[in-house]
C-alpha cells in the first residue's frame, strides 16, 4: 500500500530529468552503499530507469567535484 502526498507537496520526488530543466532546482546526491549482493546494481539500474545519473564505483575523492 501506498500513501499519496497532497498535490501541493513542495518535496515531492522529481525524476532528475525534470531537475534539469529547472536551473533553480535542489542539487541532490543519494549514495547506495551495500555489502555485495546487497541490491546495489538493481537499486542504480531502477534509478537510471526513473532518469536520474548514476556512477557506480565513484572514487570518494572525487565526490566533492559532484
């Protein structure tokens, strides 16, 4: 069961393609860390579904560059 959000929800999910178009929009980054077979690769290709950018095996140096 789900549970809608009203439709004036300022937090509402927004598939990153949409971010996009709005240069206004929050900048957002979500990490998936998991043992392995965890989900880890399933959860990115669900994501990359939804439109957003997903890089696997991202060196943590270069996270502040994001």
């Amino acid at each position: 069961m789900t549970t809608r959000l009203p439709d004036d929800a300022e937090d509402e999910p927004r598939a990153s393609a949409d971010l996009a178009d709005d240069p206004e929009g929050p900048n957002r980054i979500l990490l998936i860390t998991g043992m392995s077979g965890a989900g880890k690769t399933a959860a990115l290709k669900a994501l990359e579904d939804l439109g957003f950018e997903c890089i696997d095996h991202l060196p943590l140096r270069l996270l502040p560059r994001l």
